[in-house]
C-alpha cells in the first residue's frame, strides 16, 4: 500500500495518532496473559504482510514527523549522537545495510544506485537528494551512521564486539525509554544494563550477550521490549526527565485512555559485516489505551499483565503510581473471557467483548 | 545447523602456490554479489565425501571488499581426516560447492594505534584479508611471518613486493627466528598484537606478552584444530532419543549432524564454545581436544565439545 505520510507532533500539542491500519499492525508485546524477562529472540526474517516484522526496517505513516522531531532533539542536545573514533566503518556497515534494505523494500519511496564507490541516495518522502563517495566522510554532510540514521525511524546502537563483550561505542538515541547514550557510552553489555532489576539473577543477561555475541552475517534476530508513556512523547531520555517526568502526574480517569501509551520497542540486531561490529536498532511504537482497547483480545490481556507484573518491574517501567487507575481503566475491558496465544489481534477468532 | 543460509558456489580457479598450498576461488552460482566481511573471517565449506559431509572452516583470504570472489587457501595435511585432501584431490574448477556466510572469530581491534601480525606457514591466510582491509582505511600495521623456506612460502613474494617496508620474512631453514622480545619492546602503545599459526607459536607469544606485562586485551589469536581421528564410539541421545555411531574419521558433531541433530556450531575447531553440549551420564573416558572449556569442566564430565573431543568406554548419554 502507499503510505499516507502524517503531519503531527510528538510534544506540546501532541498531535500523534494512529490510524486504523497502523492500530491493527501495532506490535503488541504480550504472547501470553502474563510477563517476565525472558531472551525472547527470534530470526528477523519477515513476517506477516502489513506486520511492524515484514522489512527489514519498517517505515510507517509517522516516518516523516518523526525525523523532524529527531532533528528538533539533535538541534537542542548534539550529544544524542556519538561515535567513538574506531567506530567510523561500522557507521558506513549501518549505512549501506539501511540504504540496501530500504531500497530493495520500498523502491517506491528508496533509491539507490552505485557505481563502485561513487553511491546516489533518493529519498523521496523526506525530498533527499545526495550523490557521495562510499567510505569517504568528507563527501557527506554528517558522518555515515548520522546522516543515514537521521532518515531512519527508532534509535540505533552501535556495538563493537572484542573481549568476548560488546560495547556501546556509537549510537544516535532521540527516542528512547529513559535512557542515556552519553551517559552509556563506552560502556559494556554488563555496565549498561546494571540497573534492570530481577534479570541479571535469572542470567538473562548472561545468556543474551552469548547469543549476541554469536549473531551472525546473514541471520538478524529480532524481540519486543515495553513500558509506558503518558502522552505520545518520542523523547523520554533521562536529559529531559524535568520536562516529561511532571507529565506523568497529569493522568485522570477521564483522560487515561487518550493520554497513556503503551509503548512498545522492536529491537533487531544485525552484524555488520566490514566492521564485524553489531547494530542493535531499537524502534519505538506507540499507542494509546483507546486505541488498544478497539482489538478486544488486547483489551482482556494487557489488563491482566498489568494487574499481575511483580511491583520491581512496575517501579522500573515508571508507571507504579499510576497503576491503580490504570486497572480501573483496563478492568472495563476484560470480560474474564479466553484470550488466544500469540500477539496477532485475531479479531475474527477470538471472543468480541460482552 | 542453526544460523544464516548457505550460499551456492561454483569453483572458478584452483592454483597450486607450492608443494602444500592451494588456492580456491568460487563465485556465487545465482550471480548475485557476495556479502563482505571484515578481514579475520572464515567461512566453512561442505565438502561431499563419498557419503559424509564435512563442514571444515578455511579464512578468507580474498579482498573483503570483493564481492565477485571468494578464496581460501588450503594446506595439505596428509595425517589429517581427510578434509584437505578432498579439497587438493577432488575439487575443479566447476565444481559445485557450498560455502557459509562469513563468521569472524579473529578480527581486527580497530581502536588498537598498530597491529603487529605474526604468522606461522598457513596461518598467513586471515592476515591476507586483514591487510588489504588495513590498507584501505590507511592502518598501521606489520607482519613478521615465519615459514620453513622460501619454496614454501606461501603468498611471501606478493606480500614483499606490495609491503617491502611492512613485511618480515624468516625461514626456519636459514635459522632465521623471530626475536619476538625485541620485537615486542620496540612497540607504540595502544598496540595490538595478533597471532595465527602452530599451536606452539600460539603459545609462546601468549606467554611472552604475558610475562612481558601486555594485557590480554591486546593479543588476539586464532588456533582451529582439526578434530582428530579415533577410534570408533557410541553415544545416546537423550532429548532426540537416539543411539549414534561415530565413526573412526568423522567428528561427533558430523555424526549428529549425519543423524538429522541440530546442534549449533561456528568454529567446528573447538574455539568457540557454541557447540557445548551437556553430558548427562557416561562410564569410559573422554578425551577432551578443545580449548573452549576450563580444565575443571573438562575433568568434572558435565561438559563436551563435540566437534574436536572424543569418547572412550561404554556408554555416554548426551543432553541433543
């Protein structure tokens, strides 16, 4: 389908909503009736049709009003983006697998053509137009993984893999679930994930770098990830927690469902092959209770999930004060009728509500 | 076999480069371009031998950036299982072959200031692809490359030729020995070393740098072992509740392979630990080839590597 590219607001007005197709390929991140920690991968190599899993890197109707918020977050705070000095060739490894995939999934909206070294980029919906060297950083307005991760919808982490370890040594981080890339830079897989509670003693994370560490050319793997955002804030980055974290205390019964978000991050990962370095892009998608409670399987499951969470992961999400009149809210929605497995909406399968 | 597809290629030139060393170029059959890779990758070929399949892994030592070919360089070994003797006495050019995606488990640090590179014979192989990766980006590097002699030198006239400054050449049979203590005072910090050769080259830097104060960090090697042939033995399967042979010429995990059992690998040469399998119960004795598990694992038998260790005795009982 041609994508109808929206003109909205990811803060003061927030103009952002979803429309009925990207509600029902929204990526709903609960198997299941309940949630703990788990490795949770699997291949990234397509998926259902329309599904958030089909390409490589999904660009839906939000494309073009997210990079102007990512460039309004860059402008204020360059610090979002960084790359240490050896990771230069894995920048130019991230930007020919996006120019690459995004081409050859969407060739009505990417071109690309190369000729040896002398590469030319189109980018239609955001109106780019570039001709460069390939390897050559002076032929590009940013460096390679910035110039190619400003067109690119979530936030990219780049790693280096030496030691048996992976490091975060580059990245561009604008819409992330409150965390620092400047704060976590250099760090590693260990450092920067100290302050998960419960998952480091169920050596999730031990498993997780092991098979990161074996993620091979030709074979990306993909998981969900989630938490909540009130309102449909981008930019929840711990920079900013004086401007969202107020945000938080201005839910009330009569506007939790257009103002709470399930937020909901696609993570892939790929190794890169002339850096033999990892890049774990991290794609956030979000959508309001309203709208989740039009699919009435999510309805009964996301109430259940969040009435059961173990308070750790509540408090570490950041929503523990508001769960209560979250439950009130979700409560109205579960019938306490069956839910089938698997995160698809199966509206024509599962129960319609009471 | 868990991880990425294969990739169907076509073997378009063979060249013997001296008693010892050949060379296989391939092409994709399907035309399209190769993936690149980053200098220090192997990639493991399938080789068809009358009835097994042998997966060995070879470095690639083709020009990452080259999508139209990939080569390897492959050594005799006439004590070997077999699998370089397929590879000299079987394979021609048009031959059909089946390679995998490029793995890197000795690649550059590419924060290190220099990369000083010591070969041993075949152990050349990455460092060809490494260099020419170095050379692009404009790296400060070195080789000191030991080789019984000149006949056997292996890539030791191109490389002198293109790095006269860069390349050091020593030949066993002129007693001519790299004096790896000078070598090593005379570095710039922020030096990475890298080794690839016999396991005793392997060992004696590791333990030079060691005892010289470097840290480990900045000594990266790479030491396949061909799994060693043996006497034949019997293993039951718990989980895919089989009972298996292996052979006296084939590894374990070819044999599990042979029966249809998914066990992951990268290496096949004990290094990477990816093929760890549990031992759920076992009267004999192991004898234990890799240098993935800790000598405690080795000796408490919870632990195999299957594709390099073997089994001696009556029963052993794997968690596959």
């Amino acid at each position: 389908m041609t994508i109808q590219f929206k003109d909205e607001t990811f803060r003061d007005d927030y103009t952002f909503s979803n429309s009925d197709w990207a509600i029902k390929r929204f990526p709903f991140p609960f198997h299941e009736d309940s949630y703990m920690y788990a490795v949770n991968m699997e291949q990234h190599r397509g998926g259902p049709d329309g599904s958030v899993y089909e390409k490589r890197f999904d660009v839906d109707e939000h494309y073009v009003s997210e990079m102007r918020d990512r460039a309004m977050v860059l402008a204020d705070d360059p610090l979002r983006c960084q790359s240490l000095p050896h990771m230069t060739l894995a920048g130019w490894d991230l930007l020919e697998l996006i120019m690459v995939s995004k081409s050859e999934d969407y060739p009505d909206l990417f071109e690309l053509h190369r000729d040896g070294d002398q590469w030319h980029w189109i980018n239609k919906p955001l109106g780019i137009d570039d001709k460069f060297t390939f390897l050559d950083e002076t032929s590009l307005p940013y460096g390679p993984m910035e110039y190619i991760t400003r067109q690119t919808q979530g936030d990219f982490c780049v790693l280096d893999q030496r030691d048996d370890n992976l490091w975060m040594d580059a990245g561009i981080v604008t819409t992330q679930a409150d965390w620092s890339l400047d704060f976590d830079i250099g760090m590693n897989f260990f450092e920067w994930h100290a302050p998960v509670p419960l998952a480091h003693e169920k050596g999730i994370f031990v498993r997780a770098l092991k098979f990161l560490l074996n993620i091979q050319q030709g074979a990306p793997a993909r998981r969900l990830n989630w938490t909540m955002t009130v309102n449909p804030l981008l930019d929840t980055s711990p920079e900013n927690y004086h401007k969202w974290g107020i945000q938080k205390t201005s839910l009330t019964p009569e506007n939790i469902g257009q103002k709470q978000h399930l937020r909901v991050e696609l993570q892939t990962f790929f190794r890169l092959p002339r850096s033999n370095a990892l890049v774990f892009p991290i794609r956030a998608y979000l959508a309001s209770f309203d709208d989740l409670m039009t699919v009435p399987k999510w309805g009964r499951r996301l109430h259940r999930v969040i009435r059961d969470l173990p308070e750790e992961l509540a408090t570490y999400k950041g929503f523990i004060d508001n769960r209560p009149m979250m439950l009130d809210y979700l409560s109205r929605y579960d019938d306490g009728k069956p839910t089938s497995d698997g995160i698809w909406p199966n509206l024509d399968t599962d129960p319609p509500r009471d | 076999m868990s991880g990425a597809e294969k990739i169907n290629v076509t073997v378009s030139a063979v060249v013997p480069l001296n008693e010892l060393v050949t060379r296989f170029e391939f092409k994709r059959t399907d035309g399209a371009l190769f993936p690149t890779f980053s200098g220090g990758a192997h990639t493991v070929v399938e080789m068809k031998d009358d009835g097994l399949t042998r997966l060995n892994p070879y470095s690639l030592m083709s020009d990452p950036q080259d999508q139209q070919t990939y080569a390897i360089s492959v050594r005799r070994d006439d004590e070997g299982r077999g699998g370089s003797l397929f590879m000299h006495n079987n394979v021609k050019v048009g031959d059909a072959m089946v390679v995998s995606n490029p793995v890197n488990l000795f690649s550059l640090d590419l924060r290190a200031k220099k990369h000083l590179m010591i070969a041993g014979g075949i152990g050349i192989t990455p460092f060809m692809a490494q260099i020419k990766q170095l050379d692009r980006a404009h790296g400060n590097w070195e080789l000191h490359y030991a080789t019984r002699n000149a006949a056997l030198g292996t890539y030791v006239d191109e490389l002198t030729s293109t790095h006269p400054n860069d390349v050091h050449i020593y030949y066993d049979d002129d007693k001519n020995f790299i004096d790896l203590e000078n070598l090593l005072d005379g570095q710039p910090l922020g030096t990475h070393i890298y080794v690839c050769g016999p396991k005793g080259m392997i060992d004696w830097v590791r333990g030079k740098t060691a005892e010289l104060g470097w840290p480990l960090e900045s000594v990266h090697y790479e030491e396949f072992l061909a799994p060693q042939p043996g006497k034949p033995f019997e293993v039951k399967l718990s989980i895919s509740n089989k009972t298996i042979q292996v052979g006296e010429n084939e590894s374990l995990l070819e044999a599990l392979e042979r029966e249809g059992v998914d066990a992951p690998y990268l290496c096949r040469g004990g290094a990477c630990g990816q093929c760890e399998t549990s031992v759920i119960g076992y009267d004999g004795k192991f004898l234990h080839m890799d240098h993935w598990l800790e000598d405690d694992e080795k000796a408490s038998g919870t632990k195999i590597m299957p594709c390099v260790s073997r089994f001696e005795g009556k029963t052993l009982v794997l968690d596959r």
